[in-house]
C-alpha cells in the first residue's frame, strides 16, 4: 500500500530552514504507518532537502557556508535574460540558489519504526528555501505496515470525543506530539460541548479558527514527568489553559477593537461588546473551576496565580500606551505578566499534576518564562510581516509598547525622528514612515536575535536537567516560537 500526499509550505525569507519534522510526523500519523518508508521529493528546483541539527547558531553558519559557496550577486549566466529570450519578464534571478541547490537533496528517505520517523538524537529534516519567499509543496509518499488511519476529532456526539480520548490516552512510542495535540483537540470539544449555545458558539468559532496550542502542550508535556502519570487528567488540565487563553484574546479583541482573529470575526465585532465581556468571564469561570475539579490544590493556586498576573498586566498595558514607546524594563514586566505568565503556569501546573519534585517544577517554570517571553517577542515583530495575518502596523496605531519600536527609538540616527513621530497622532503616512525608520534601524534583526538567545538559553535548561521523554518535544515547541518569523 502507498499513500501520496503533498506538504503546504510557505517560506518567508531568500534562505530559510524550516523545520519539518514535527509535520512529517503527523502525516505518519494520519496515514496511520506503523513500519515503512517516508519519501520526500521537492518540486522545485530552489527547495532543497537536509537532514541535520536544528541550532539557531548552527543554522546561520549553514546559511553562511551556502552564501560562500554562492554569493548572491554574482554576474551568473542564468540570470543573463537578454541572452535567453524564451523567458518572461517576471523570471527571478535566482542563478546563485540553483547553485547552491548542488549541495542539498532534491529527494530523501526516512524510515518508520513504530509510527515514529527513525532520527538520531539531535537530528531535524528540513526543506530548505534558496528562493524565498515563495509557496512551496514537497512530494510525500509513504509505503510499508499500516496499522489503521487516524480519523478526524468528533465535534458533535459527547460520548465518541470521550472514548477518542480514552484511545488517544493509551500510550504510544515516541516523544512525538501527535497524540499530545488529539487528547488537547478532543478534550476542547468536549469542554464546550455542554456549555450552554449563547457563550459555547463565539468560543467555538474561535477554538475551532486553529491556534498553534503552545500553552496546552506544554501542560501535556510536563505532565510526563512526575509520579502519577494520568493523560485524561492532563487533558483536562491543558483544554482548561487553552479556554482560558482564549479567554483572554476574547477581552483583547474588545479592547483593541478588533475586527478579526486567526481570520474570523471577533466575538466583540460579530455579537457585540456586552456578549464578548460575558463570554470571556464564563470562560475564565469555567477554566478554573474545571481545574480545582482536579482535586490538586497546588496546581489551582499556579493558575489562579497566573491569571492574577495576565489581569494586573492587561492594566499596565493600557496605562502604559500613553508613555510610547515605553523602556525594555517596563515592557519586559508587562509581557512576563500578559505572556509569559501562562506559558510558565502550564509548564508548572502539568508537571505538579503529575507529582514531579519541586526542583524539576522550578526548572519547567523556568524554561516556560523564558519561552513566553520569545513568544512575545516574536508577535512583536508579526506586526511588520504581511504573512501575519493582521494589518501591518497594528501595534504602532494602537500605541502598544513593543520592543521594535523600544529599539528603534534607541537608534542613533533614526531615534530622533521616530520618537517625534510617535509623539504626534498617528495617521496612515506616519505609521509606514514609522514602519520604515524600525526596519531601517535593524531593530527588527536584533529583536528576532534576542528572542533566539532566550530559546536558546531555555533549551540549555532542558539540557542541563536530561528529561529524555519530552525533551526533544518541548525543543520542537520552543522552536516553533521564532519559526513565525523572518
């Protein structure tokens, strides 16, 4: 038996790294192939294929070497379009990277042991833009021992999410996140299935818009490393987080006056703002109270303590949007409050749910913290990427405090003029030259290098304390915070 697919892969700069890994292991997973082969084929001639270590400084010697094997610039005959006539006037000169397209697979197999793709400890699989950016697709066919395909999470009928969750929870080799990411999306359906419709459908629209599930997932996965090891309940505790997270993009939306989020209507732009207030408090309500049900007094306190800080942070947010740009000191405690906060509560909470020691749970906050706060980072820079789903500038017109701008009003020779241009109102014109003066500062590149030193210090920590079974995961995740951008 064979089954053929393609991989969706947008890139968004001239040389990129994308991981591929994680999503190769879910198409294994879907496919349901137990033992076998996983073969990749690029279809383009400037996507190429690598198998190696995913180190952010590692990735950077690997973009320099292939810069040194072909610089771009250099006077190559393919990119003589005089000379070939045949050619359109939008062809791209692009002559360096089929040059350095010599160097990487155009085509690769990988093995599957039991359902999981056969890597060495440190090793990621890549495709490997040398054109971008571009929209991209790889080949996938798999062959081999297939044992049952995955079906899609039930939304409807409570009794089949909660047998899939039972299936979901019975364990399976591998540090992989699949059925880490199904127990969290059945347990959400099962969490506003019984709500009642006025609250459930707006939350539904939202739950079921996507989201990348980095707090859940991380619950899940600290929740591997203690005594009492219990799927279900780290699935109630993780959908638990995600409702509450989502809680609060609710309450963001009204009060930034959004008109969309992941690509649909907000609740306060399609129910109005009185609807939107009351969702998000139920949501709130029911989040804790689904997780004091839990029976452990000592996650119940991280979370509430949690919430405590993302209200106090949402306050100084407001107040601070009238000292724009603001100071790194004061915007680091807003996001450690607004951000970081629930991605340190879940890593806590899952891994005291589990019974883990108490230094282990220290180190799992830690590494949380330090995550949230690239994560934050990251969104900071969204606000300048046409690939973000949000219009450009948005932070600017809403005078949030941001590194970018925190950065760019620093600069010696573009400070004086955006600190001038914040000052006044913010018209359309203003807020391009503003997006200008930032990106011609380079206070975009040394945000994006600060966020990779945090990811990189918070992967030291897992180094430091081993966690065999949900290092490589929990590495992928902190990953997967900067991968949104450049």
């Amino acid at each position: 038996m064979i089954v053929a697919r393609r991989l969706q892969l947008p890139t968004s700069r001239p040389t990129e790294f994308v991981d591929i890994t994680s999503r190769l292991q879910d198409e294994i997973a879907a496919a349901g192939l137990r033992n076998g082969r996983l073969h990749l084929q690029s279809l383009h001639t400037t996507l190429g294929l690598a198998v190696n270590e995913n180190e952010p400084l590692l990735l950077e010697d690997l973009a320099a070497t292939l810069e040194r094997l072909a610089p771009t610039g250099f006077p190559y005959r393919h990119d003589d379009l005089v000379r070939r006539p045949s050619v359109g006037p939008g062809e791209p000169v692009n002559g360096h990277a089929h040059c350095r397209q010599l160097v990487l697979l155009p085509a690769c197999t990988l093995l599957v042991e039991e359902g999981h793709l056969v890597l060495g400890r440190w090793q990621s699989v890549f495709a490997v833009e040398l054109d971008g950016p571009r929209q991209r697709q790889v080949a996938l066919q798999l062959d081999g021992d297939f044992g049952g395909r995955r079906t899609a999470r039930p939304r409807v009928v409570l009794s089949s999410a909660v047998e899939g969750a039972r299936q979901a929870a019975e364990p399976e080799a591998g540090p992989g996140l699949h059925q880490e990411r199904r127990l969290v999306e059945l347990e959400l359906a099962r969490q506003l299935l019984v709500d009642p419709e006025p609250v459930q459908l707006p939350m539904r629209r939202l739950v079921e818009a996507g989201g990348k599930r980095v707090r859940p997932l991380l619950a899940m996965l600290s929740s591997r490393l203690g005594r009492r090891v219990d799927p279900l309940q780290a699935a109630a505790l993780a959908g638990a987080i995600e409702l509450l997270h989502d809680a609060t993009l609710v309450h963001d939306d009204y009060v930034d006056e959004a008109s969309t989020r992941r690509g649909r209507p907000t609740v306060a732009a399609r129910e109005g703002a009185s609807t939107a207030i009351a969702v998000g408090d139920y949501y709130f309500a029911k989040a804790v109270r689904v997780i004091a049900q839990l029976g452990n007094p000592d996650v119940t306190t991280t979370i509430a303590r949690a919430v405590e800080a993302i209200c106090l942070a949402q306050i100084d947010d407001v107040r601070l949007r009238g000292a724009f740009p603001g100071d790194y000191e004061t915007y680091l405690k807003v996001v450690r409050g607004k951000t970081a906060a629930l991605f340190a509560a879940a890593c806590r909470a899952g891994a005291q749910l589990a019974g883990a020691d108490e230094a282990l749970v220290a180190c799992l906050e830690r590494f949380g913290d330090l995550l949230g706060i690239a994560f934050q980072m990251v969104d900071d820079l969204l606000d300048y990427s046409e690939r973000s789903g949000k219009p450009l500038g948005q932070d600017i017109r809403q005078r949030t405090v941001s590194l970018p701008l925190i950065y760019a009003a620093e600069h010696p020779d573009h400070g004086g003029r955006v600190r001038e241009l914040l000052a006044g109102p913010l018209d359309e014109e203003r807020v391009r030259e503003v997006q200008r003066l930032v990106i011609a500062s380079g206070a975009l590149d040394r945000v994006g290098e600060e966020a990779r030193s945090l990811i990189s210090t918070a992967l030291g920590i897992l180094e430091e304390r081993g966690l065999d079974r949900v290092r490589s995961p929990l590495a992928d995740l902190a990953r997967s915070a900067i991968d949104r951008v450049r």
